[in-house]
C-alpha cells in the first residue's frame, strides 16, 4: 500500500501542486480524519500542535522564503524531521519525503529492481544476477537514486544535490569519481552496461 500523505498546507496553489504531482508518484494524499504516514507542515509555528494532534508520525516543514540556519535548527529541535524552505524544487522534496519514510517506516522491507540488479533497502544488499555487490555508502545512495527511474537521465546538478546534499555545486569530480566505481563493481565482466554517463547532461542506471 502506497504511504499516506497529509498536506498541513495553507497555501491553495502550493496545496494543489503537491497534491497533484504527489498522487501522480503514488502517493495517497488524506485529511485530517486518516492518521497519516507523513506530515508536510507549511507553518513551522504549528508543529506542536501538529505534534499533538498526530504523535510521533514523521513531519517535513516547508519553510518561509526568509528562513534560515537558525529557523531550520529551531524546527529540528522541535520535533520535525526535515525541514525545506520555499521556493523548493519539487524533486528534492520528493527524495526528502522518501528518505524520511525509509529512516521512520516500522518493519519496512521494500526491495528495489531495476534490470538484473536488485537493492534490498532493509540489508542494503545489492546483487546482480543473484551476485552480491559490496558498495561504500555514497555509492549505494546513488545506485538507489538511479534505481528509482532506472532509464532516466538524472542531471550532475540533481544527483550532486539529492545524494550529496551539495547547495553549491562549484567544480567537483566527486559525482563521476563515485559513477565510475559504482559501474566497475556493478558490472564485472559487463563494462558500460550500467551507469551511463549522458555526455553534457548527467547519468542514467540502464539504457532504453
């Protein structure tokens, strides 16, 4: 069963943006009557009561443009388990929404396919073609990362941010430094198979 999401937002546009694009990622978006899996909290000032009204269910505030460091501790320190000020990229905040049910989700036990490679997100093994695979940690979150749309092209940009959680993206090896180690030990004996590097754009897990 897909996670269910409650949008504690008070923004109408925002609401329906989320709520749109969450369903069309499989996501059930409830109200305030469904005790939720998640809580995404559009006003850091309510998470107490959020807090009292939904107990220890996982909660993501999104907020204010002017936040910072200080709104963001602030919040931490209160309870919440993320925190991501506006304007958000949508697909950051889905990664955030999924990172947070996989850390908070009791007794979860998803596997990940993906061609021949299989990721099981309780051990963190990986296999190929039923041979285990020993990766260091960057390089299971970006193999997870690619797992997740195994054909699309995710830009340097958008890896460099969601795996790394790099805000300034200067010049940095350290994407095609990990993409060229995650290929070698995914693919013994099957060079370039995996992890294809999109000249100019970014990588994806498997061709077309």
């Amino acid at each position: 069963m897909s996670a269910a999401l409650l949008l504690a937002e008070p923004a109408l546009d925002t609401r329906a943006f989320l709520e749109r694009h969450l369903r069309n990622d499989g996501f059930q978006v409830v109200d305030e009557k469904t005790r939720p899996d998640l809580v995404l909290l559009g006003n850091s000032g309510a998470l107490e009561e959020c807090r009292a009204r939904h107990g220890d269910v996982p909660v993501i505030v999104l907020g204010e443009p002017e936040s910072d460091t200080v709104d963001r501790v602030r919040a931490l320190d209160r309870g919440c388990d993320d925190f991501l000020a506006r304007p958000f990229d949508y697909e950051e905040l889905l990664a955030r929404i999924r990172a947070v049910l996989r850390r908070t989700t009791p007794g979860a036990h998803e596997v990940l396919h993906a061609g021949p490679i299989t990721a099981d997100l309780a051990t963190r093994c990986v296999s190929v073609d039923g041979a285990s695979v020993a990766l260091a940690g960057k390089e299971y979150e970006l193999l997870l990362k690619l797992m997740s749309d195994p054909t699309r092209v995710f830009t340097k940009e958008q890896l460099l941010r969601e795996v790394w959680g790099f805000r300034s993206l200067g010049r940095t090896r350290t994407l095609d430094s990990h993409a060229s180690r995650l290929r070698r030990k995914l693919g013994a004996g099957m060079e370039g198979s995996f992890v294809l590097n999109v000249w100019g754009v970014g990588y994806r897990l498997l061709g077309d």
